[in-house]
C-alpha cells in the first residue's frame, strides 16, 4: 500500500517537471502556431534536400550534356539547364549546402562576437560601456551591405571570406541586443548574491548574467540566418562571394543573370528557392519570439 502510493505521488511529479521544461514548452507553443508549423516543415524540407543532394540529385553536379544547352524545364531536366548543359535542379540541390552554410556560420560568427562585446559593454558600463557603444555607432553607421563588399573586396572571394565579411556587418545588431538586456538584468537580486560569494566578473558575465539573457539573442541568431543567406547571395551575384563553378545560389543568379531575357527559368527558380528559405526562417524567427517571450506565457 506504501509503494503504490509512493508511486502515485512520484509519478505526476516527475510529469510536471519534464512538462515545465523550457524547452519542450518552447517547441510546443512554436508548433500550435502556423506560420511556425509551417515555416519549420518548409525549412526541414530545403535542409535535407540539401544534405541529401548526393543521395536524390539525379545528376552530377558539374555534368554537362551538350546535346541539351539551354534545355527548358521537362520530365528529363525539371528546371532545365544551363549555358553548359548542366542540370539546374542537381546545382539548386548542391547549392542548398553553401548557401545554408554560409548564413549559418556567418549568423553564429556574428552573434558570439557581438555577444560578447555586448556583454563587456553592458556589465562594465562607466567608460568602457562608453568607448565600446561609441564605436559601435561609428561601426553601424556604414549600410551592412557595403560593410561586406568592403571586407570581401579587402580579403577577397571564397567561402571563409565571405563568412568574415558577412558577420562583420551584423555584428552591431548583436552588440546593442545583449548590451541592452545586461542593463536590465545588472542590478538583479542573483547577480549581488554572485558578488557576495566572490564570484569572479568573467564567471559573473558568462556563468551567471549571459546565460539569463540568452533568448532574444537566439531570436535573433534565428531571423539573421536569413539575412545572411540574401548578403551571400548579394555579394556572389556581383562576383565577391563564392566563385563558379561552386553551385552556392547567388552564383546560379549571377549565371543566368546574361541570360534571363531568353531563358528567365535560370534566374526564376533560384530566385525561389532563396525566397522560400528566407521565408521558412522569418516564419520560425517570429513564433520562436512569440514562443519565448515571457508575456505570452500562460
């Protein structure tokens, strides 16, 4: 009689705790919105179309076949070909792993040095706080677009350039983002408890006071994937990204670019598919917001 009522105590207890997890909480309320619904079924599907291009391409991805240039789109050749016979819907399929790579590691690249710039700033305050948001200013000051041709044209093209000249010029965005959320977070009862222990600042900053800031930054590091995916394919298509023959999207846009008179399939379904990924990310950037925000909690 003592177990079963040690169990029945047991058991909705443990219910509970792994309910109110955080994170099963934020996925559940992500997935009763639809546009999240939405945006991460779309997304999940360009993912593993990508990951899995050498599994589904039905081409190699630099195979040319002359015998059919400038084919438009059929049962052999879905989106057509290019100047060089080669399948658009193989490169589409291959360019998903560059582009979703280079808006990935530019937004993580940006948000750890923005965070923790914005961490110094935002904790310190007094001097530091005012050199560091000063030339911040200056720094955000130049359009984030010329910031990155500027930097790829000084370091020059391929993928790790351009993943250093996307970062840079978002990496304000980030800087007054976590700045802001330490001032509202410096004078809390935890952080004095921390002092009062002899905590050590850098343990203070990132032990105690980041990790308590953290989800408007994954908000952000979510909807900047997107932003990143367009810059790279902006500075492929003026010729200071990802180089041919490399299939990134920006690159088949800056391909078909000569061509989108007489054969407007070369710019139109690239074009597409940076759309719906952009627009699969802002989707789940939105209800990850709606999600997290501590207003909305039941």
């Amino acid at each position: 009689m003592t177990t079963q009522t040690a169990d029945a105590v047991t058991l909705p207890v443990q219910k509970q705790k792994f309910g109110s997890s955080m994170f099963v909480e934020t996925v559940q309320r992500m997935w009763r919105s639809p546009g999240g619904k939405v945006g991460t079924v779309l997304l999940l599907v360009i993912v593993l179309s990508a990951v899995l291009a050498p599994v589904i391409a039905p081409y190699g991805v630099n195979q040319m076949d002359l015998t059919h240039l400038f084919a438009p789109p059929s049962r052999q050749h879905w989106f057509g070909t290019d100047a060089l016979g080669r399948d658009l819907l193989t490169r589409i399929l291959y360019g998903g792993q560059y582009s979703l790579s280079l808006g990935l590691a530019a937004s993580l690249l940006s948000c750890v040095v923005g965070a923790f710039i914005g961490s110094f700033a935002g904790y310190f305050g007094g001097r530091t706080e005012t050199l560091i948001m000063r030339a911040i200013d200056v720094w955000s000051s130049i359009p984030s677009l010329l910031l990155c041709i500027m930097v790829s044209a000084a370091f020059g093209a391929g993928f790790f350039n351009t993943v250093i000249a996307l970062a840079v010029g978002e990496v304000p965005i980030f800087v007054r983002l976590i700045r802001g959320q330490i001032l509202r977070e410096r004078s809390a009862e935890y952080l004095e408890a921390a002092e009062s222990i002899n905590c050590s600042r850098m343990s203070i900053m990132f032990r105690h006071l980041l990790p308590n800031v953290v989800s408007p930054l994954i908000v952000q590091l979510t909807m900047g994937v997107g932003t990143m995916i367009t810059m790279a394919a902006s500075l492929s298509f003026i010729g200071l990204g990802v180089q041919p023959p490399t299939p990134e999207w920006g690159a088949l846009l800056a391909d078909g670019r000569s061509h989108i008179l007489n054969f407007p399939y070369l710019i139109m379904f690239p074009g597409l598919v940076i759309a719906l990924t952009v627009l699969s990310i802002n989707l789940m950037g939105d209800a990850l917001r709606d999600a997290l925000d501590p207003k909305l909690r039941a």
